[in-house]
C-alpha cells in the first residue's frame, strides 16, 4: 500500500480534548456518576485525528474503545481531569466534551462506610469541582481555539450565551438533553454552535457526522486564525 502524502488540514496542530462522565468518589467502593457515554467526544477526537491532528485525550470511564489514532489518558474525578489536562497545554486547540460533576463528595472516606441499621442514614454533602474548561479558557497558556459543551434542557441558547463568557469559550457546541431526546448515551445529537458573532443551527444527525462536520468547521477555523 502507498504512503498517503497529501497533507491533511490539521497536520502539525495539538488538540486537547475531554470527553466522557468522571466518578466521584464517595468510599472505596461507592461513587456518583452521570449519564454521560464518551461518544460524541470520541467520536470527535476519532474525526480530529483523521484530519491530522494531534489529539491528546483525557477521558473519563466510558465503556467505549479509545479513539483510533488518539492517544488517551485514562481518569475517574474532575480533580484528575483537571490535573491531566493542565499538563497537555499549551495547544492550538481545547475541546471540552466532558460531562465533570459540578460536585464532589465533601468528605471523601478512606474506609467502606459501613450501615448501622436504625442509625440516620449519611447526608452527603457536597463541594464544587474545579471547572475545567474555564481553567483552560481563562489560562494563560490559552489555546486559541476554546471549544465547549453545554447540556441544557431549558432556556438551551441564553444559556450556552452565558457560558461562552463565564468559560472564556469562542464557541458552546449546545445540545438539548431533556428526558425525550435521548441524546445521553444515545447515538444521534442535534446541536447548535454558539459563538460571539452568532449561532449555527445543525439538523438532527449521528454523533459521527456532528463529529466530522465539527472537525471540518475547527481545522477551516485554525486555518483562518493563522493567516
Ligand atoms: N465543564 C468543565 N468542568 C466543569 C464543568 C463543566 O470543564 N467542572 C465544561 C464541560 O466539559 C462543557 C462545559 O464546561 O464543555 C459546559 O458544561 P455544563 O455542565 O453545560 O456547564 P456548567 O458550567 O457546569 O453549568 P450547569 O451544569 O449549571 O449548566
Ligand atoms: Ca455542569
């Protein structure tokens, strides 16, 4: 088989991503979670690194394979998550598909908790997390291309608006996760992409092709921002 020289438009770029849910620890053995399946933010590093990108991915536990052609760190908290990606920046580019908790456990245990039948059951309480993609977004190792995500299942555009700022994001990939649209864990996604110039609205399609199209959008997008 030849070797296939023509150069692919993402060739030479760095792209970190994030994609999946993070565990948070409550003991050893027990831990709050969140629907999130990793396959629309792998699909997406898949699809980066067919154009040539350099995709470093820090995923969450998913029962997905690792992307092709992507090389993967594997972690459980947004504590990890936000460690990993700390050391991959700098980079040309930050995508963001992780769901991370908004909290954690407060009171992390060492030991299993055990249950005293007719005792109070445990309150959690709980801290925020460390939001990862305002870290990156406000860094001053800043890639020049911030990308995020924004599950909604109300008030989906004013939201995302707001996210871009807080985030220090150039575009919020938004979707609409309410009960009926089975976009968590499933395989299709409707998204709008929001920036500060305006939203894009793309029709109802796999995650694969909301992959491709958005891999496409970001290697013309890096292209422009270099000439
Ligand atoms: N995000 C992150 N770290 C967090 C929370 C969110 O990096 N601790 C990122 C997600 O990966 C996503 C974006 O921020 O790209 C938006 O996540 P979302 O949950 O929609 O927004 P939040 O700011 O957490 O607000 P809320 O959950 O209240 O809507
Ligand atoms: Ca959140």
């Amino acid at each position: 088989k030849l070797l296939d020289r023509t150069p692919k438009p993402l060739s030479g770029k760095t792209i970190i991503m994030t994609s999946g849910p993070t565990h948070e620890p409550i003991d050893p053995v027990r831990y709050i979670a969140n629907r999130s399946s990793g396959k629309q933010g792998h699909a997406i590093a898949a699809a980066l690194a067919r154009l040539g990108a350099t995709v470093r991915l820090v995923s969450g536990p998913v029962n997905i394979p690792d992307p092709e052609g992507v090389s993967v760190i594997h972690v459980e908290s947004a504590r990890e998550m936000r460690d990993a990606v700390e050391q991959l920046l700098p980079a040309d580019a930050a995508v963001m598909v992780a769901a991370v908790a908004d909290w954690r456990y407060a009171n992390e245990a060492n030991e299993k908790i055990k249950k005293h039948p007719g005792e109070k059951a445990p309150a959690l309480q709980m801290v925020e997390n460390p939001d990862i993609l305002a870290g990156v977004g406000h860094s001053k190792l800043r890639p020049r291309l911030v990308i995020g995500f924004a599950a909604e299942t109300q008030d989906l555009l004013i939201n995302a608006q707001k996210k871009l700022d807080k985030k220090g994001a150039d575009w919020i990939v938004a979707n609409d996760v309410s009960h009926t649209k089975g976009v968590m864990g499933g395989d299709r996604n409707a998204v709008r992409i929001v920036t500060h110039t305006g939203v894009e609205e793309w029709p109802d399609m796999s995650k694969e092709e909301v992959a491709e199209r958005l891999a496409q959008k970001i290697a013309t997008a890096l292209q422009q921002l270099e000439a």
